[in-house]
C-alpha cells in the first residue's frame, strides 16, 4: 500500500479509454484546412458531422481535465494539444460559417483574434518542448544556457516554427495562413512523439506487467504445491503417532484387562469372597474365621499331649 501511495499519481482522466479517446480526437484538427488539391470544394472543415463531433468533446474533456487537475496544471503536450485543436477549429469554422446563424449562431472571430490564439498556442507548444527536452538548460555547461533553437534542431521541429515563434513573442504577429501551418505541424508532432509515444509505452509496460504476473503465478503455484506436500507430510505424521498412541492404549488396555482377570481368578480360587467382591458380607464372616483358628490349633495340641500314651 505504501509503495502505492509513493509510486502512482492521480490523473485527471478516468481511465485509458478516455485518455485514448481524447488524443484521437484532438489529432483529427490535423484534418482542418486540407490542401486545394485534395478536397472539392473550398471548405476548411472537411470533417464528418461524428468527426466533428468527437473533435469538440475533445477539446471539452481537456477543459474537464483542467478542472479537475490539481492547481489547474495539465501535461504540457496535453493542454497545447487542446490548445491547438481549439484555434484550427474555431479558424475553421469561422472560414465555413461566416454569417450568424449557420452554425449555431457563433459570429465569426475577427483575424486578429485568431492570430493571437495561434500565436499564444504555438509559443506555448516551442517554448515548453523545448524546456521538456532538459531538465536544465545549462546542465551541459555552467557557463552559458541552450537556446531555444538548439532544443527544438535537436527535437526535430522545424527551424521555421522557432523563428515564428520569435516574431508572435517579440515581433509583428505572423499571417494566418503560417500560423495554421505551423499550428497543423506542432499539432502532428504531438501526435507522433506524446500520443503515439504513450500508447506504445503503454504497451510495453502492460507486456512486462504481464511477463511478471506470469512470473508470480508460477511461483505461487510452485509455493503452494511445496506447502501442500509439506502439509500432508505433517498430517501423515500425525495419523501415524496418532495411530501408534491408540495401539498402546489398546495394548494397555488389554494388559489391564488380563491383570484383572488373573486377580478375580485367584480370589475365587481362595474363595474368600465366593464371587460376590470384596465388599461382600461373607468377606467379614470369613476374615473371623480365619482369626479363630489359630486359638484352636493350641487346644488341639494339649489335647494330644494329655492323652493316655
């Protein structure tokens, strides 16, 4: 239990499915704004009324999650996932339904808006892969840091995106359509290297968690059949000391039995108590007896000295 407590972490998801469930969701805002040659029509939400669907309980359950998360604070590939997700959408849907009442009666945001929401999401999404790939900056030398560039050459996004990330923090914000792309390409990378990662890591732990299951179940059974063999050795001592007491107390038995027959025999061959015990009232009657006759002996002997020779 305390190995427990120490060594898990409470998630603001309730279980894998749903964790599953969202980052799929998520990645389908990679869908958003398909190149012209791939699609009909001009439309940027060329997803399906269920996809579209599961892409807004997505971003709703990220939202859920954030409340639910201890200070507010969720993974940081989660919450620029979401944070992503919702500026291709809201970008999107804006583009498809620019008039009231087409979707819901959502007004359009105006550019500047969506620009801002890109530009917030992808300097959130650098900065904060680019601070997740070393614990420290100037671990690898005390004398100077690494920047950002370095970090994310290093984490294979693209140098592009650092420098956007560089005009939306300190310069002019970049246009709408570099912000898509790079929010698309943040977006995919996520995908590749956290939602993909984890699943895949997800995979191996329940392989090795079983490998050890497995592991334990053959040394359980191996243990238990040791203690059942161990428990019938007892057991089978015991019958046997068990039965070796009972043989003497038969043994016994039949000693004492055999004593007191030669003992009632030899009493009825006296016959002081004629079979009726020793408590019997022949047994006074025959101790009286025997306490006359010696008085009778001395008599009998004058008599035969008095006589005539």
């Amino acid at each position: 239990q305390n190995i427990l407590r120490s060594d898990t972490k409470q998630t603001p998801w309730s279980c894998i499915d749903e964790f599953d469930s969202v980052g799929s969701g998520l990645l389908l805002a990679t869908s958003l704004f398909p190149p012209p040659s791939s699609v009909s029509d001009d439309r940027c939400c060329p997803l399906t009324a269920e996809e579209r669907s599961e892409l807004e309980y997505a971003i709703n359950m990220a939202a859920v999650w954030r409340d639910r998360a201890e200070g507010g604070r969720l993974p940081h590939s989660v919450e620029t996932s979401a944070a992503l997700a919702a500026a291709l959408l809201e970008d999107a849907v804006a583009h498809d339904y620019p008039l009231t009442g087409d979707d819901g009666g959502a007004s359009r945001p105006s550019e500047l808006s969506l620009r801002l929401s890109y530009s917030s999401a992808v300097v959130r999404a650098t900065n904060g892969l680019a601070d997740a790939s070393i614990a420290n900056r100037a671990s690898k030398s005390p004398r100077y840091g690494i920047s950002v560039a370095a970090l994310c050459e290093r984490l294979g996004i693209p140098g592009w995106i650092v420098d956007m990330r560089h005009d939306a923090a300190h310069n002019e914000l970049p246009s709408l359509p570099s912000l898509r792309l790079a929010a698309k390409t943040l977006l995919a990378f996520l995908g590749d290297r956290y939602w993909a990662e984890m699943s895949r890591l997800r995979g191996d732990v329940m392989t090795k968690a079983l490998g050890i299951l497995d592991t334990y179940k053959a040394s359980a059974k191996a243990v238990a059949v040791e203690e059942s063999a161990r428990v019938a050795s007892q057991i089978a001592k015991a019958e046997i000391r068990k039965a070796a007491r009972k043989e003497q107390r038969e043994k016994k038995k039949k000693q004492d039995e055999k004593q007191t027959s030669d003992n009632d025999g030899e009493e009825s061959s006296d016959g002081e108590l004629f079979g009726f015990g020793q408590y019997s009232i022949f047994a006074d009657i025959k101790k009286r007896t025997s306490k006359k006759r010696p008085r009778e002996e001395p008599a009998a002997a004058e008599g035969a000295e008095g006589a005539p020779a």
